[in-house]
C-alpha cells in the first residue's frame, strides 16, 4: 500500500512535469522572495533582499539615508514588491535591468543638453566588458557636489575647479579616482569587487550574514552539493567544513556515516552533533551504547552494518548545510548543541510562474584499491616454511597442502568485490506560487547495485513537500515540510570483503558440485551467497513554523517536528548455507523496529533599533520525546527454504530480543543580540536543560555562552591600509552539558537469568547495576577566538578560529567491587578530557571575467587531544586504557625491537626487566599532530564548469601489513597474506623486520600483534570529486522554451594516495568504538570510485 501511494506520487508528478509551461527566465516582478526584516537600515536590509533573490543590486552608498529603518513583515512576495517596501519614503527608484536592479534617485541628475550656465563634466562609466552600469555616485574629491549615473551610465556633474579628481563608487564595484581633463572625459571602466561576506549564514532560530556572526559558523551550499554523486548530504561534506570529520562504515548503499566536530571529547557519551532540519531538532538517537544514530541500533543487520537516517533525504532537495561549531553559535540548543549542531535547509517554493525540473543520472561505481596478496605459490611456501620451522609435517586438515589443487589461484578480493555497482537516478520538481502562496513538490529515485556477485540492491524512493502561507497583511506566516522515503534494500547478510583473505587455492565447491567446508564453519563464500539480508525502511518527516507578529517589534513563533521510522529487516539463512555439522534448520530473523520523535518550540522574537543601536531578544521553551521499540524473532522448523520469509511459516518461533525506550526533554532557552553601528557586537545565551537520562538530583542542567565581534576595519584608523578590505575579531566562551548515554542508567536495571536459577518455578531476575541518584550532565567549558580578514576588496578571505574545548565529569562505567553483585555502574569520573587546535579557512576569487571565472577554498585543522586529568587514575579500571597527559586516542603498545636471527621469532622489549613480557612493558603510542582539510576549485569558462575537491587527512593509528589471524604466527593456518610479508625472516641469521613463518604458537606473536610494529603513519590524500559540466547555449534553449539544461560528467573517490597500502580504504570506520572515525583497520567494502553521465533541465 505504501509502495502504491508513492507510485502515484510519482505519476502525478510526471503528469504536472510534462502539462506545465513555464517562460524562460523570470523578472523581478515574477521572482518570488520569503522576505523579512525589522528595524534594519537600508543597506543591509538591500544585502539580504541581493542574498535572497540572486539578483544584483547596484547603488551608491552616498544615495542610502543612514537614519532610515526598514521592517517588512514576514511574507513571500515578488522582488519589486519587496523593493516598493524597503524604498517607501525614500527618494530612490529602482530600475530593471534583467538580472541587475539599478537604484537611482527620482530626479534626473543630468542637465538638459546645451546648458551652459554652470561648467560641467560630461561622462560615462561602464565595466570591464564594456557594459554601462547605471546607478553609479560620481562626486568631486574634497568637495559637496555629487551626482549618478542614469540607465545607460551616462553623468555629468558640476565642477568649480579645473581638471578635478572625480570618485566613483558603486556596490559591487572597487571605488575609483579619476582626474577630469576637460568638459567630457573618455568612458570609465570600473572593476567588479568581490565578497561572500553578505552570504547568509543560518542560525538557531534566526539567521545572519558571514559579516555579522559571532560564531564559528561553516557553510556548504547547494551547488557545492550538486556536484558530487552522493547518496547521503552527511558524505557531501567531506573536505568541506573545517573541524568537521566525516567518515563511512563502508561503501555499501544505506551504510552508516559517522560525524566527529572539534574531536574526541567523552570516553563513554556521545559524540554525534545535533542535527537540525528546516529550524526542526531531528533527533533519532536512542539511548544506545555508544551513541550511535543508526537506525537498526537495536535490531539486526545485513552486509550495510549500520543504517544512517540520512540517507533518507535526497541530496537533490537540500538548499544548504550550516554547521556550527563554538559555543556561542551551538548554546541556544543546551546540551543537545554540545557536539555541534549541522542546520539542513531544503529548498523552498518561489513566487510566479510554475517551475519544473529534471534531473537524470545513470553510472557505476567499482573498487579502486585492493590489498596486494600473495599468489598461490608465494601463499604454499609461506605455509610449508611454517611447518619446516616448527619442525612438523602437514597433517590430514591441512587441505590447502594435501588435499586441494596445488596450482589453483582465485583472487578473493575481486571474486568479492570485483563487479560494477550500477546506479540510476532520477529527480523531478515541481513549484510555484502567488504573492502568499508557495509550494515545491520533489519526487526522486535511486536506484544502486553493489559490487558483490548476484543481483543485489537498494532502491530509494523520496517524495517531499514544502508549502508556504502568508495573510495579507503578512502578519501571519505558516510554512510545512514532509518528507516520505521508501528504501529497500537486498543484500548479502554478510560482508563479502571479509573472504578477502581465504587460501588462494581453495575451492568453495568439491568436484561432485556441492559446498566444500573445509575451512570450516561460515567460511564458504559461495554458500554466504545464499544468506539473504531484506529491509524495509518508511521514514517520515514533518516540519511545520508558525510566526504571527503580535505589534510592529514582537513576535510569537513555534516549530513544531515529528519523524517517524518504521523498519522492517530479515536475515534468512538457509541450512545449505553452514556446514551441516553446525546447523541442519533453515532460520529467519526478523526484525520490526519503529522510532517516534516529536518536538515543540514556541518562542517570542523581539528586534529594535534605537538610532545606531539594534537590539533582538528571544525566549522559548523546548518539549521533546523520543520512543523506541523493536522485536526480534528467530524463527526454525521451516518445512521448505521457500517459506524462509514469512516467520508465520516457521514451526518454533522465540523472542530473540526485544527493546523498548522513552526519551523526554525539556528546556528554556534565552538569546540577546546586539549590534551598534553593524560594527560592534555582543551575543549571551542562557539555556535551562531537563533529562530523563539523569536521576532526580541532577536532572536538570543549566548552560550558556558569550559571544562577541568587532569589525575594525570600519574605524578611522584603517582607511588608509588599503589592501585590507575586511577585518573581524571575535570571541566566545561558554559551557554545555551531554547527555548521549543510555537510557535508565541513574537506575537499577535487571535482566532474566537462566532457566537453571529460579525461585518456586518462576525466572529469577538479575541485577545489571545499582542505582546512581547522582549521575549527572557531562560538562564542556569552550573557548574560541578568531581573526577574519578580507584582502583586495574581498578577493582573498582569511578565517583562523582557535578553540579549547574542556569536558570534564565524565559520564563512564565505573568499576564496582565483586561483593556488590554487578561489574559496574554509570557515574561521572573525575576526569578532564581537553580537545584544542586551529582552523583554518581561505576563499579566494582567482579570477573573475565575463567568460571566465575561478575560485579556490581551502580548509585546514589541526587538533590536538588530551586528558587533561584523572585523579586516582592509577586504581581505576582505566589505568591500562589511558594516560594523563597523552590523547585518549592513543593506545598502549608493547615495543618490537625485531626479530630473533636464530629462530625467527618477534622479540619485544622487557621494559621493567622482569623477565616476562607483560602489559607493564607497554608504552603510550605516538599519535603526532592530527590534521585534516579539503582544497576544492571551481573553474568556469564560457558554458562550461569544472569543479574538483582533493581530501587529506594525517593521522597516526593501526596499519594493516599483517593479516593472519592477528594474534598469530604467519602460515599458521590457512590463511593468505599480503606481499609485505614476502620480506619474512626464512632462515637462521636472516634480517627482517618480519617474523618468520611457524606453526609453533608462543605469547610473543599475540604482543607482536598489539606492538608498535602494526602501528604507524595511515595518512591519505584523496581525489574526491571531479564534476566537469555544460550549460547549452541559451539561443538554443529559448527556441524550445527551456528556461536551463545541462549535461555533466561526474566522479568521486577517484583516486588514493596512501604511505600504508595494506588497507582497501584508510579511512573506514572501525564499528563499536568511541571514536569510530577512520581507523582504516575494519575489512569492510571501502568507499567506490563512482563514474555518472547525467542531465539536468528547468522549464
């Protein structure tokens, strides 16, 4: 049924996509604007109308009455409207010129051919192309006279002097001198300045420009998005924000991204930032440990692992991604901010003709790096010398020696994953609307294979909603957004990557055709090929904003979300699919899951200007609940593998697990602005936090931050440094709360005990943990100062952020005594954890031309991890795991001093010389200076568009060079190896850094292991995105009516540069750990190089 309405949706939408007509282009009277502002003074209020509308808006700074105050009321109107508005009571007027809005005053400025009366100068201006530029203030230097150039850029103004200096200046444009020799002077050329300063940036609960924020705010636009063939917005990102790690659990469709802002600052509490959509918290967090946002958290799992919530939102719909990192930006939102806070905006209805667009797509994607391993005879030597070096013959269960083909080779990796994921897309928009009324329907799908053999999918279907409502007299303001998707996924139930390692002469089948098991039990990929994953997933998520202004400066507002998932999975393993010893029982697992959130925020906004001054005020409140609910059932006693799906088929049906959970939060929350002059600024937060996490003592916590800026390059004293165009110091410090546990851990939990205890027949119950009252709110004390500075008139923009971020009463298990009956408890360590480093942002304009234009960004970040304290860290349970003053990323590593000449086997050191090889003898691994970043250009030339973004990351962490059965000797089973280990020690008085192969266990191969041998550099570059596209001519287009059409070439994750070649990807996820970013460890499907063709059209 599900399925049937959303095949509806979608004809429905292909029936408007094909019925509508739509002019090419849309003038200011057709361009539709959501536009509002309250006090503001005319300039910024015509910054943000310039932001809003994509049209340029031109004037003189000298035409602007500084002492004018403009509010309009919340609405969508068309841009003139908006202009009549802001320019009521002035004496300007605009003028159309297409794309361009020209401000000019009302009066003719230019005197009447052939009069004489007065000298004057006669001249005009245009631009670098030749293209006059109406609107522009020409004033004599040292003098009271001034006028502006009409539509065609012609002036003339009034001179007393001889050969005066004129000064030019225009928005948009560099101001410029020029000496006037005789009463008409030569055209004058103006060049274009350059900013993203005006930019507007997105906020809690209201919004500001790049120029105005007091926050470490970054921000990624749709266009930035639209260029990489990404299925999840979280993945477009990487290499985008600074500060801002991202990472994938693997490269299957669905799979889980993880989410790190300013580093590792809990040992135990959660990392995951808020998210954010449409001005709506989107929380599925559901009090699991660790924190985790997936949506199976609690149920079961396919060769995907993990499943992001995020994959549910169509990239193709998102308007842009702001993500806020410091304290002043994050402490409107409480504890929920403490990681971060990620603002999606999705797009929105415009005001006119009725809009629609295509876009289709069609590629693959295949794996680009594999691990070199040894051939079949490399691999039989190695196996061989094992037995030689132990002394021993190869017994009857040594198959690979005595049994199987000693010729044979099968690369495993590419048997696994050496096909093409093929992907198809398809996206459609459909939007309109009057002066109040908006409405934008998209409808998408996504189609995407795997690289595993067999016929193996997901397929995504997404359908959202954004309408918009505005009364008459705009005092009144309604907005919804709902998004439904539909995804199913069919894979394998387990990752194939993990058989990358199998005997490279083993054969799944023996000659009579059926599954050989030698290798033992689950160990046949062939036979894996049969064990099924299905999932079902219907999300839905609604957004709605209300705003009614009660009197000219006061505001009543709400935001109201609810999400819901329901998530349907199966694992099916059929008999034939184990070794028959181990199991002879068809089985299903199935799994029902459902996640319902809701959220209410009302809140009064309040903005007035007093002379210079301007003042915002807001107070609201924060309900939210979060319930989560699964079952798990394990169903055996099939009649026949046909009847595997239905769980109703099976003849025992038991409880395999089963969850339930309730969430609820509270809060109040205050916020004041102020600006003086739009050159000085001061922001304070106070919020008010209530948890059911935390027990009656500490439920509540309270928060907040300072914030402030100054823009000196407005005082007297820079004038005169001319290269800087743009200067900013700003600051801020606060404190917030975490509450990313568990839920009911301040309680005593039990669980059923085994059927062996009971009392009087009846299942005893066992306690989990003791109650702790006390536990309470994680604490983050942070800090942020920076610089921002804009050279050759913006061309060039610096941002440099340091921050120190302090968590301390960290939330942990702690170790009880045996006596008490439980291992552990929650409770707050008395721990500090310390997260400090810089950030680093530049934007530069290389070049900017009719035809041609090219811009770079760059970021950087360097962090720097440490714990600070733990007092009585010595007897704690975590004195083995961590040390004062090192990250808590680093791990204990014994030290390999190399290998015995005599016997081939690793040595390590004996540290506390006692004899033996102990944890004593371990020491802190070095984990360098961590840093990250992304370079990205976008290069323009005439129709065509380049874009590309390279990714780096160093980092020290675990390397991959050896993959025997880790803990121990090489050729100790069978098990292949990668060429590293060719450089194996052989023989009595060899050198190497490898110990030889052996049958012979000893402990010194599990710490050779867990040594700094297998530790090192795992740095990476990557060649992310490549997107090269072409906008056909418009004489082309407007013969058929088309308002845009594009084509485009597509690529991502095109290329790795890597020192440790090991791995198949260094930057997959390691699952199950606090830091889950990067390990590069995990033998997972990395990330594909995907290669797409694609069109894109407006009508």
């Amino acid at each position: 049924m599900r399925v049937t309405v959303c095949v509806c949706l979608s004809f429905v939408m292909c029936l408007n996509l094909f019925a509508a007509i739509h002019a090419s282009g849309q003038s200011i009277r057709e361009a539709m604007v959501n536009y509002e502002v309250h006090d503001a003074d005319l300039k910024a209020s015509l910054e943000k109308l310039q932001e809003q509308s994509g049209f340029s808006i031109f004037y003189s700074s000298t035409l602007l009455n500084k002492d004018k105050k403009v509010t309009v009321n919340s609405g969508t109107r068309s841009v003139a409207q908006v202009l009549d508005l802001i320019l009521k009571g002035t004496n300007l007027v605009y003028v159309d010129k297409g794309t361009k809005i020209i401000l000019q005053e009302r009066k003719s400025v230019i005197s009447p051919a052939g009069d004489t009366a007065v000298p004057r100068i006669y001249g005009m201006v245009q631009d670098e192309m030749g293209e006059p530029i109406p609107g522009v203030t020409i004033r004599i230097k040292n003098g009271k006279k001034y006028t502006a150039a009409d539509q065609n850029g012609h002036f003339s103004i009034e001179v007393e002097d001889e050969n005066p200096i004129l000064i030019l200046s225009i928005v948009g444009y560099t101001t410029k001198e020029v000496t006037a020799k005789g009463s008409r002077i030569p055209a004058i050329t103006m060049v274009r300045s350059f900013s993203a300063l005006n930019e507007i940036q997105v906020l809690g609960y209201s919004s500001t420009t790049k120029r105005n924020n007091t926050g470490a705010v970054s921000s990624v636009k749709a266009n930035e998005i639209a260029v990489q063939t990404v299925s999840n917005p979280l993945t477009a990102l990487q290499g985008h924000v600074a500060g801002m790690e991202i990472t994938q659990d693997n490269g299957l469709p669905g799979g889980g991204v993880r989410v790190r802002i300013r580093g590792n600052a809990s040992i135990l509490s959660g990392y995951l930032p808020l998210y954010v959509i449409d001005g709506v918290p989107f929380t599925l967090f559901n009090g699991s440990t660790p924190a985790s946002d997936a949506l199976n958290s609690f149920g079961i799992s396919g060769a995907s692992g993990s499943l992001s919530p995020f994959s549910m939102i169509a990239p193709e719909d998102i308007e842009r991604i702001d993500v806020l990192k410091d304290a002043d930006a994050t402490a409107i939102y409480g504890s929920k901010g403490a990681n971060g806070v990620v603002l999606i905006t999705t797009k929105k209805g415009s005001h006119g003709n009725t809009k629609v667009s295509a876009n289709v797509s069609h590629g693959y994607g295949e794996v680009s790096r594999f691990i070199p391993m040894m051939n079949t005879e490399e691999y039989l030597d190695m196996r061989k010398e094992a037995f030689t070096n132990a002394g021993t013959t190869p017994g009857t269960s040594d198959y690979d020696l005595t049994k199987w083909d000693q010729t044979a080779y099968t690369n495993w990796q590419k048997w696994a994953m050496g096909g093409k994921a093929k992907t198809t897309s398809a996206m459609a928009s459909i939007s309109g609307g009057n002066a109040q009324n908006t409405f934008l329907y998209s409808t998408s799908y996504r189609k995407e294979g795997t690289v595993f053999p067999g016929e193996n999918n997901t397929i995504t279907f997404s359908n959202r909603v954004n309408a918009s409502h505005s009364s008459k007299d705009n005092r009144f303001n309604i907005s919804l957004s709902a998004n439904y998707t539909y995804m199913k996924s069919d894979l394998p139930k387990v990752d194939l990557s993990s058989m990358y390692n199998l005997a490279p002469n083993y054969n799944p089948y023996n000659a009579d055709g059926t599954f050989n098991w030698d290798l033992g039990v689950g160990k046949n990929p062939a036979a894996l090929l049969l064990q099924k994953y299905s999932g079902q997933t219907y999300n839905m998520i609604t957004d709605l904003n209300l705003r009614y202004n009660i009197i000219k400066d006061l505001a009543i507002k709400a935001n109201l979300g609810f999400s819901q998932t329901n998530l349907e999975q199966q694992n099916i393993q059929p008999n034939r699919s184990v070794n028959s010893t181990a199991l002879t029982d068809n089985q299903l697992m199935d799994s029902k899951g459902k996640n319902d959130n809701w959220v209410v925020e009302p809140f009064l906004e309040y903005n007035k200007s007093f002379g210079d001054a301007h003042l915002q005020l807001i107070g609201g409140t924060t309900f939210q609940q979060t319930k989560a609910t699964s079952t798990t059932l394990r169903g055996s006693g099939y009649s026949s593998e046909a009847l595997l799906h239905a769980i109703s088929a099976a003849s025992t049906v038991i409880v395999y697990s089963s969850n339930y959970s309730l969430y609820k939060y509270a809060a109040g929350f205050g916020r004041f602005n102020f600006n003086y002059k739009e050159k000085y600024y001061l922001d304070g937060t106070f919020r008010r936090d209530g948890s059911s996490r935390f027990g009656s003592n500490n439920q509540f916590g309270s928060f907040g931050a300072l914030g402030a800026a100054w823009i000196f390059s407005q005082e007297d004293f820079m004038k005169d440094i001319k290269p800087i165009s743009f200067g900013k110091l700003r600051a801020s410090y606060g404190i917030t709360g975490n509450d990313q546990i568990a839920n009911y851990m301040y309680t005593p939990l039990y669980s059923t005990a085994s059927t062996t205890y009971s009392y009087m027949g009846t299942t005893a119950l066992v306690a989990n943990g003791v109650a702790n009252p006390n536990l309470k709110w994680e604490t983050s004390k942070k800090l942020d100062i920076a610089l921002e500075l804009g050279f050759l008139k913006d061309r060039i923009l610096l941002k440099a952020d340091y921050y120190q971020n302090r968590t301390s009463d960290m939330l942990a298990y702690i170790t009880t005594p045996m006596q008490i009956g439980v291992n552990s408890y929650a409770g707050n360590l008395p721990a500090t954890i310390q997260n400090k480093g810089w950030e680093f942002e530049v934007n530069t304009t290389n070049i900017a031309t009719k035809d041609f234009s090219w811009t770079t960004t760059l970021n950087l970040t360097i962090n720097q991890n440490k714990l600070l304290k733990f007092d009585n860290i010595e007897n704690s349970s975590y004195a083995t795991t961590y040390t004062v003053g090192k990250s808590i990323d680093a791990p204990f590593l014994y030290h390999y001093t190399g290998v015995n000449a005599t016997t081939g086997a690793p040595v390590l050191e004996d540290v506390n010389k006692d004899g033996s090889i102990g944890s004593a003898d371990r020491h802190v691994g070095n984990v360098g200076v961590p840093y990250y970043g992304g370079l990205t250009n976008s290069i323009s030339y005439k129709g065509f568009t380049l874009d590309f973004t390279f990714q780096f990351n160093h980092r020290f962490y675990y390397l991959n060079n050896t993959l025997n059965n880790y803990y121990y000797p090489f050729g100790y089973d069978m098990t292949n190896q990668s060429t590293a280990v060719l450089n194996r020690w052989h023989s009595a008085g060899d050198v190497s850094n490898f110990p030889g192969a052996s049958k012979s266990y000893s402990s010194n191969y599990y710490y050779y292991a867990t040594s700094d041998a297998n530790w090192g550099d795992a740095s990476y570059i990557k060649f992310k995105t490549l997107s090269l596209t072409y906008n056909l001519p418009r004489t082309w287009l407007n013969k058929a009516r088309i308002a845009n059409a594009s084509i485009y070439a597509r690529g991502q994750n095109l290329y790795t540069w890597a020192k440790q070649k090991y791995t198949l990807d260094p930057e997959t996820t390691l699952p199950g750990t606090g830091a889950g970013l990067g390990t590069g460890q995990y033998i997972a499907v990395p990330q594909l190089r995907t290669m797409t063709v694609g069109l894109n059209l407006s009508l």
